[in-house]
C-alpha cells in the first residue's frame, strides 16, 4: 500500500534531513519536489496546495536542537501534517445504546461493497459485536445469493428476500429477525449502481428515514484515485456519510484516495480492505499509517495482529522450547512458520517493520510459493527425522525430495538454514532474547 508515494516522498525528504539549518529557499525547494510527488499519487491540488504551506509555515527557520537535525525535524513537521491530513485519530463505529446497531453500507457496482460487508461481519464477529447481515440489493442478479455464501462462510445470520422489490419494507424485516436473533449489529448491504443518479440517493434518503442507521459506511475502491474523492463528496452531500472503507488498499494505489477523501468530506476512513480473504478489513489508524508512508514502521498493528493470529499456547510452547536443551525440530519450525501465514503475505508484514522500504521488499524477492515447497519438504520426512534432522543421510535427503516434488539440492538448502537458524535460537536463548551483534548489521531484536 502507497509503495510508490512512500519511496518517492521519502527520497525528496532525504534530500534535506542533512541540513544544518533549513532556510526559505531549502525549504521551498524541497516542498516543490514533495508537491509533485502529492499531485503525483493522485492527491488534489487544494488539498495539496494547503498541506505544503502549512508544512512551509511551520518548517522556515527551523534550527538545530540538541541531538535533532532540521532536517529531521521536517520529518517531523510532515508526519504531523499527514496525520491531519488523513483524519487525525482513528474512527471507531458508533454503536447505539440500545440493540441492535445498524449500519448502511453503500457504494457505487464493482467497489467490492457485498464482499465488505461479509468482512465487517467477520470483524464484528470476532469482537463479539454480533452481527447479522441484511441482503437489500435487490437489482444486481445474484447480489442476495452472494451475501447468502458470505454470511454461511462467516457463520452469523442472513436475511434474504428473492423476489421483493420494496427494500425499506425488506430492510425492516431484515432487522426484525436480526432482533429475534438476538444479534447486536445489523450490517445492510444496499444497492450499488454504475453511477451515482438521483433515483439511487432517492431510494438510499427513504432507507435512511425509515430505518435511523447508526452508520452509513460508504464503500469505495481506493484504485480509483480522484474518482473515489468525487464519489465520496457525492454520498456526503447528499446522505451524510460517517465514514468510508476503502478496499483493494493492498494493490498498485497511489493513495490519492485515502490522502484527499477525509480533506474533501471530513468523513473519516475506517477501515481498509488489503486483501481478498475475509480476515483481510484493517482499523484506519492516521498516524501509524503515516509512519508506514514515512518508512517508519506500523509495530503496534504488527504486534495486533499477531495477537489476534498466533496461538498464545503455542508460542509459549515455542519460547520454552528455544531455551532447552534440544532446542527447537523441523516439526516446531514448521509450527512456527504455519503461525507467520496466518499473520497474511510476507510481504504486509515485513512493510510493517520500520527502516523497510519499498525498494528492499522489490529486492527481496519474496516468494510465498516458497514457503509451501518448505512445508512440503517438512511433510514428506517422517516424525523421527523432523526431531532429529542429523539422521537424515543422502538416500533418506533423496527419498524427500522426491516426495515433495522438490530437488535434494532444495533440501540441502532447508536443512542448512535450519541448523544455523538453530545455532543463533541458542544464543537468543542465552542472552534473554537477543541475538549478538553479526559482522554485516545491527543487533537483532527478539
């Protein structure tokens, strides 16, 4: 997510963090290259116009202090500015006093508003909020069908009606069983279009009316850049929205949408989508998505979500295991590495660790193919060669190969990994979590 804008506007600030001092002009050079980059990745030019001169304002004249260069300092002035920018502090739902919650989702056809809606129910669910889901499109074939699919995956409750064409009479049915039910929160997907028209806000005023929602959530697809923006202001104008959910976050978005839609609409984002599973709807947090643009790192939704996504047990297990004797096997390793999948693609995670850039990950290389040749090779040894990796000779290593569909030299390359991801575990150990200084980088954390 933001790849390109990240890389691009950390280069311009690089260019002035060695400054001893930041005058006019060095700032005002500085800010014509960052203004490139904004309108670049899809940012308005008012929007942009009006960051860079409150960034100018705050950042002339800037002088050293103790142990913080100005150019640091503007990094500073520009993670500020960005937080403003995206919405200050992160947007909860609001949640009525009395059962059950309701909450609109809508949005334009092909912004991904149902499978949303089937990813809210999966949050809420996991938060023990209750929800159930209303199908009120009544227009796109199969639009109830598919909702009906989300909500068995989920497994919380869905109220369909094939056939009806009164959605305001449908909707209310649809809260009345949630109420019988017994669930907290109703989550109403309605109606997209292929453009925003007056009959569609007609029938989105009448269910508003008639139903008082707690939420309007408006679904738009972060890919779309200024469209999203214009699309926004559209719903806001003339519904109110509380807050947007921006998906396919976790593709090639320039971030436009999501640096410009709560300027424009001062509806905040609360969630994003960054990805196709229905564990893949993140919190909008403003600041620590600035500190990811800013190369800062994201350690407080990394540390989130592995609690949400590793067995605790299990990781207790792992650490008593690191500092025994024997150490960890092939059979713990694989454990482990089955808890990393959980945490999502490689990739999102190692974005969340400061210090990483886009350009590294591109270098990297990563492949998630990888990882499952790794589990298959793990799978095809028996139980007594995963514990003791030392018996494994050449005809055993042949045999594992073979039985994985990989080469032995593939093999070879694992169980070497192994021993010396064994021998640095040992250490940890220890010294009470860390890792000694290596020769080619700093001192690695637990």
């Amino acid at each position: 997510m933001f790849d390109q804008l990240s890389d691009k506007l950390n280069t311009a600030l690089t260019k002035l963090t060695g400054r001893g001092v930041l005058t006019e002009d060095a700032v005002k050079e500085g800010l014509r290259e960052i203004r490139a980059v904004l309108l670049e990745a899809d940012v308005s030019f008012e929007l942009t116009r009006e960051f860079l001169e409150r960034v100018q304002a705050k950042a002339v004249g800037v002088t050293t202090l103790k142990d913080v260069r100005p150019g640091h300092q503007l990094v500073k002035i520009v993670y500020d500015e960005l937080v403003a920018l995206l919405g200050e502090r992160q947007a909860p739902l609001a949640f009525a006093s009395v059962p059950p919650t309701v909450i609109l989702v809508v949005g334009l056809q092909g912004s991904g508003k149902t499978t949303t809606a089937g990813k809210l129910a999966k949050r809420l669910k996991v938060e023990q909020k209750a929800p159930f889901l209303v199908a009120a499109d009544v227009y796109r074939p199969a639009a109830q069908e598919q909702l009906a699919t989300l909500g068995e995956q989920v497994d919380v409750g869905v109220h369909t009606e094939p056939g009806t064409s009164d959605v305001v009479k449908l909707v209310k049915r649809g809260i009345e069983a949630a109420s019988k039910a017994r669930a907290r929160t109703v989550i109403v997907d309605t109606a997209g279009r292929l453009q925003i028209d007056d009959e569609m806000m007609g029938e989105l005023k009448r269910l508003k009316a008639a139903v008082n929602p707690q939420e309007i959530l408006l679904v738009a697809d972060g890919m779309t850049g200024q469209d999203a923006v214009r699309i926004a202001k559209g719903f806001h104008d003339a519904l109110g929205i509380t807050g947007v959910i921006l998906t396919k976050m976790d593709g090639d978005a320039r971030g436009g949408a999501a640096l410009s839609i709560y300027g424009v609409t001062k509806a905040p984002i609360k969630y994003v989508g960054v990805g196709e599973r229905l564990d893949a709807l993140e919190p909008f947090y403003p600041d620590r998505m600035a500190g990811r643009i800013l190369q800062q790192g994201d350690i407080l939704s990394l540390v989130e979500k592995a609690q949400t996504t590793i067995d605790e047990k299990e990781a207790e297990r792992l650490a008593k295991k690191v500092k025994s004797k024997k150490g960890l096997d092939l059979e713990d390793f694989l454990g482990a590495m089955k808890q990393m999948q959980k945490m999502g693609p490689l990739k999102n995670v190692l974005g969340m660790l400061p210090g990483i850039n886009p350009a590294m990950l591109q270098a990297a290389k990563l492949d998630e193919k990888k990882l499952k040749h790794v589990e298959a090779i793990v799978l095809s040894m028996t139980p007594k060669e995963r514990s003791d990796p030392e018996i494994l000779t050449g005809q055993r290593r042949l045999r594992i190969a073979k039985g994985s569909g990989r080469t032995v030299q593939e093999v070879n390359q694992l169980l070497a990994q192994f021993k010396q991801m064994q021998k640095m575990m040992k250490i940890a150990g220890k010294t009470g979590g860390s890792l000694p200084r290596m020769p080619f980088g700093p001192r690695f954390p637990n």
